[in-house]
C-alpha cells in the first residue's frame, strides 16, 4: 500500500517537474496557454528554414514618425533600421541580402536591396536602409517589408511595421512675374508676352476642380494712381489665346475667384507635358480703359497677385 | 562747345545704356522667379479628418517648405473657436532645405455634442514684395480638415484582454504548483522523521 502511494507520489511530482522545466525554455508547454488567445485573426512572423542552422529573426525595427516628403522636384531618404539575431552568431548572416520594401496599394513599390550594416555582436547585427522616396508618393499607411538571409539561405522577414506618408499640399507657379508689350488706351483682348502661368503640384495631394483661384488687384499707375488696369478686366482660362479672354473675371473684391476647370494631378510634373502634375493658367487683359495716360502700371501699390489651391 | 556738348550726350547714352541693363536685367531676374511653396500636416488625418472625444486637447503641426528663402502668413481663417495656432509668431521664415514646423492645439469643448463636426481651415501666404514696374504673382496654400466629435476612447494597455487573461493564468498555475511542490516536500519530510 505504502510502494503504491510512494508511485502516484512519484508520478505526480514527476509531472510537475516537467511542467515547470519546460515553461522556463523558450517554447514550453505553458506557451500553449499564451498563444490561444481566441482571437480571431492574428498576423504571425513565420521563418522559413530551407538550409543548415537556425533562421535569423528581425527582432526589432526602429520607430517610424510620420514621413512628410521633400517638396518636388527634390528626392527624399528615408532611413529604417533594424536588428536582426542569429543563434549561430551575427557572422552566419549574408550581409548582402539584407533588404527592404515599403509598399502602398496602388503605388509603385520603393525599397533598397543593399541595405549596409551598421554593426553587429555576439548573435546580433544592426542594419540601416535608406530608400528614396518622391513628392508624388501617396499619403497614408505604408507597410514595410524587411528580409535577410544567413549563409545557409534561411530567410528572416518581418512585415508587421508601417507608417505613415503625410499629405502635402504643395505646388510651384512660374513665371512669377508677368509682362506686357505697350499697350494702348482702348486696347482689347491683350494678352501677357511671357504667359502662360504654369503650375506644378510638387506635394501628393490632389488639387480639385474648384480648389484653384486667384486673389486679383489692380494694377495702378505708377505715376497717376487714380488711373488702373482694373482686376475686373481681366480674365482666367485654362485655355490659350482669345479663350483666355472668355474665362473668369478676377474682381477685385478682396476675396479669391476660383478659376473652376484648373486642377491639379498629382504624378511627377517633370515629364512637362502640360497633364501629368501640371496646369496652365492663361490670363488676358479683355479691356485697356480709353482714360488709360502713358505710364507705368504694376502691382507694387495694391500688391502682388495670390494663387492659392485649398 | 560742340564737342563738349557731344561728350554730355555720349555720357548721357551710357547712363541711359547702362540703366536700361540694369532694368533689363531686374526683368529677366524676375521674370525666371519660380514661386514654390509646400504645406504638410501632421499626424496624418486620414480623409483630412481626426476624431476627438468632448474635452480633449490634440497638438497638430504644420510642415512648411520652399525652394527659396520665403516669409510666409499662417492665419486661421475657420474654426478659430476650436483652433489655435500656439506659436508666438504669426510669420515663418522658410528657408531651402528646411521642413519648418508651425504648432497648433485643437481644443474639444467638454460641452461639445458627439457626432459634432468642426471645420478648421488655416492659410498659409507667402510675402511676395511687389516691384515697380511689375505685375507679380504670390501663393498661398488652404489646409482644411474636419474635427468629427466623438465618445471617449477607453485607455487600453499593451495586451489585449485575452492575452492578460492567458498571462494572469500562467502566473495562477505557477502558484498553483508551486505550493503543490511545497505540500510534497513538507510531506515528505514529516514522513522521514516519523520513520
């Protein structure tokens, strides 16, 4: 009777034993009670060993802040870092594999293949990316996709981090300034001999149709300030010559005229066909007023004309 | 006297020659300006909303950039009540290369309605001096975004309830276990001393 209790003693203790022993390692048998959690869905990293040794695993990759992008035409470097370890040590990764992806939904991929080691220890490394980034890439959530291999090609990814690309309301206008042969009291129709005025959306956001206008003023004579070639007699087009002529009267009221068939695309304006990214604003002097005297008229008195996109 | 008289007028010309280079010149230099100006605006509001609970405060910022140096205006032209731009300057310089930062705080009155939905629109206009004798174009970019009123979100921690479940029924097992090996060795130990 006592050999018997001393057995299911033995066997109990024996259990527990085992059950504490195997929680202490890294995937015991109380890693049953962490992982089924009854959720629904869960994103798992999953390494892939096709090779000898274990698989490296990206264990951290740096915090993102929001990105906002450098205005176009110029380029932007996003630097990622990231910490990979190795249990057979920091040396079995292939330096050179490291790379990374950072994708969109209906946006070209950006990445860099030759991401460089910053340096390593004992079984880890750490690894900087940079990767170019355009004023035209969307705004919102990227995700970034990471991998590397060791020497024996076992494959390490991570895809659970993202962030996020700002939106940017951005555009350049040139010429800046505007400038008209003599023109005559009376005159009809004239318009600028360096127009038209071409807009550029350098930022990733889309400018409307009812999202361009013009804050005009009069251009007063310099001499004569009474007399001016008055806002209202001139007119705002997307199309060129007389058409100009037959766009929307910019009145000098104070308030933006929205000059409704301009838009802007967002893509990269530097092709220069007039579509991708750009707009072209042509504006036309419909009447010269027949009291008009001979001398100077600018904007250096009622101040510069404002082209604003919302 | 003749001769003297040409020399004034030669004198003349230059000055005249020279002026009109020059004036020329100013021309062409404004002519080729390129008004460039870029607002962003962060953290990223997706479909240019954020939501917020009655009572709450939310720092926003603005990232203005341009390709030459540039003074630009921020002013709040809707939505003041909720909105403040807390900088103490209402002009930033804005030089090349630089992303400058313009700071605002959105306040949610603790009255405020849920569903409520405020509009914010700041514009941001670059100080372009005007030249005489030209007819001179500035910019000016408008950031709208809308401020949707909504029920206080409750503060989570970092695990979610079912992985605390799981993590506080490890700890009660550990316990568990452990005073079971306790009882054992005590058992055991009582039995020893009675042989």
């Amino acid at each position: 009777m006592k050999n018997k209790r001393m057995v299911i003693y033995s066997i109990f203790f024996s259990i527990i034993i085992i059950l504490l022993t195997t929680s202490l390692i890294s995937a015991g048998f109380l890693d049953w009670f962490k992982k089924i959690t009854g959720e629904a869905t869960q994103n798992v990293n999953v390494n892939i060993s096709i090779g000898a040794g274990t698989a490296p695993v990206i264990v951290n990759v740096s915090g993102m802040a929001d990105f906002t992008t450098n205005q176009g035409p110029a380029k932007s470097e996003l630097h990622i870092n990231f910490t990979v370890l190795d249990s057979d040590g920091a040396a079995n990764l292939n330096i050179t594999s490291a790379m990374i992806n950072l994708t969109k939904i209906g946006e070209a991929t950006r990445g860099n293949s030759s991401c460089a080691q910053r340096n390593s220890w004992g079984n880890f490394a750490n690894y900087t990316c940079n990767v170019t980034m355009w004023w035209f890439d969307a705004s919102g959530n990227w995700t970034i996709n990471i991998s590397i291999r060791d020497l024996s090609s076992n494959l390490a990814r991570n895809i659970t981090n993202e962030f996020n690309i700002t939106s940017a309301t951005a555009f350049e206008l040139s010429p800046a300034t505007l400038t008209y042969a003599a023109i005559s009291a009376g005159a009809t129709n004239q318009t600028p001999n360096n127009g038209p005025i071409l807009l550029n959306n350098t930022g990733n956001k889309a400018i409307a149709v009812g999202s361009i206008d013009v804050n005009a003023t009069n251009l007063k004579g310099e001499t004569n300030s009474a007399l001016a070639l008055w806002s209202g007699n001139f007119s705002a087009n997307v199309s060129s010559g007389t058409t100009s002529c037959a766009g929307k009267f910019l009145n000098d009221t104070g308030l933006y005229n929205i000059v409704s068939p301009a838009n802007l695309s967002i893509g990269n304006y530097t092709a220069n066909n007039n579509v991708t990214g750009q707009e072209q604003l042509f504006l036309c002097l419909t009447f010269a007023g027949s009291e008009l005297s001979q001398q100077a008229y600018s904007t250096s008195s009622a101040g510069a004309w404002t082209i604003r996109t919302t | 006297m003749i001769e003297r008289q040409k020399k004034i007028n030669t004198l003349k010309m230059r000055k005249l020659r020279f002026l009109v280079i020059i004036i020329s010149l100013l021309v062409i230099m404004f002519a080729s300006y390129i008004s460039a100006f870029s607002v962003a605006i962060t953290p990223y509001m997706p479909n240019e909303e954020i939501r917020l609970a009655p009572g709450n405060v939310k720092e926003i910022k603005f990232i203005l950039q341009n390709k030459d140096p540039v003074d630009a205006k921020a002013t709040v032209i809707e939505g003041s009540e909720i909105f403040q731009l807390t900088d103490e300057k209402e002009i930033y310089r804005v030089n090349p290369g630089e992303q400058v930062p313009v700071n605002g705080r959105i306040t949610i009155p603790a009255a405020a309605q849920l569903g409520q939905i405020y509009t914010v629109n700041v514009e941001f206009k670059t100080a372009i001096a005007s030249q005489e004798g030209s007819f001179t174009f500035g910019s000016a970019i408008g950031q709208q975004f809308k401020i949707i009123v909504v029920e206080e979100q409750k503060e989570t921690s970092g695990l979610s309830p079912i992985s605390a479940i799981s993590t506080s029924t490890t700890w009660l097992l550990a316990i568990i276990i452990g005073i079971i090996i306790l009882a054992i060795i005590v058992w055991l130990i009582l039995k020893r001393k009675s042989k």
